[in-house]
C-alpha cells in the first residue's frame, strides 16, 4: 500500500502528482570499466590504459598518464591538448604542493608533461585555458604528496609557475583542473 497524507487535518491538502518508475538496472555487458548506466562503475583501467567510449580498458594516449607522458624537448616549448581526451589520474591534496592553500585536481582529467632540464635554471611555465587550470610540478608520480615541488591555482584561466629545475633531473609537469 501507499499512503498519500499530510500532517495534519486542518493545512495539508491539495493537489500532487505520485510517480512510480522502475528501478535502474546496471549494465556492464561487453564492457570493464566506465559507467554502469545507473551512476555506477564497471571496473577500472590498470596504469597505463584507459577507458574508451565503449568502456573497454585500451593503451591510453600519449599525455595521460606519467607512463606515457607528453616528453618536452625542447626550449621554448608551447602545446596544446584537450583534457576531455584523458583520465583523472592525478590530483594533490591541502599542504602537499607550495604555493597553494587547498589540494586541486581530485575530479577533474589531467595531462601529463616529462621535463628532463638542459642546465640548472630558472624555468616559467605558464597555461592558459578554457577551464579552470592548476598546474604543478612533481618529481615522483606515485609519490606526490612527498614530491610535489610547487602548485599554481590563482586564476580562473590560467597559471604560472617560477620554479628552479636542477640539470638533467626528471620533472613531471601536470595540467588539471
């Protein structure tokens, strides 16, 4: 049975409409990862891969993740990318990155830019965008609490960095949201 009342005799009455839908069911067939249909998950991608439009887990693209990062060669280096095209992979939190006072990325895809530094120097990166950015720098991928450099999050468009890279050390520059 279902009631329809209100909460006392005296105000509670007048006109309402009672709708009965049947319930979500979720729907992983032919798919491992990516959403169920019902706000769910299928499964997730191992590092490395990423998931497709059809939800199958398949070697992600170059950018998306710090297995396959995009590799800066050269100085000036200017790119652009589209972080709708990759996984959310990334994200640091309150007090891990200097120059930011909340952690940033959590829900949002990032790309991934390797930074090899010819010489020891100071280095300006800077990102504009059509969303709201955060850039930072990371030694260690897997580590990034313990590694993060610095953090840029002050504008809504875009971001710049001044950070000192020593020669020949690997750096992990990531673009997020």
């Amino acid at each position: 049975f279902i009631f329809v009342d209100g909460f006392d005799e005296d105000s509670d009455n007048g006109i309402y409409s009672l709708t009965i839908s049947s319930p979500c069911i979720a729907d992983c067939s032919d798919k491992n990862c990516g959403d169920d249909g019902c706000g769910g998950s299928c499964g997730s991608c191992i590092a490395g891969d990423a998931c497709n439009q059809e939800g199958i887990c398949s070697p992600a693209p170059e950018g998306d993740h710090c297995l396959n990062p995009f590799v800066v060669d050269s100085i000036p280096f200017t790119h652009s990318a589209d972080t709708s095209e990759f996984n959310t992979d990334y994200y640091y939190e309150k007090g891990d990155c200097s120059g930011v006072e909340y952690g940033w990325g959590k829900g949002a895809n990032d790309t991934i830019y390797m930074f090899k530094a010819p010489k020891s120097d100071l280095y300006k990166i800077s990102i504009e965008g059509s969303f709201d950015t955060t850039i930072y720098v990371v030694k260690d991928c897997n580590d990034i609490a313990g590694t993060c450099l610095s953090a840029a999050d002050d504008a809504i468009s875009g971001e710049e960095l001044e950070i000192w890279f020593e020669a020949e050390a690997t750096y992990y520059i990531v673009v997020d949201g």
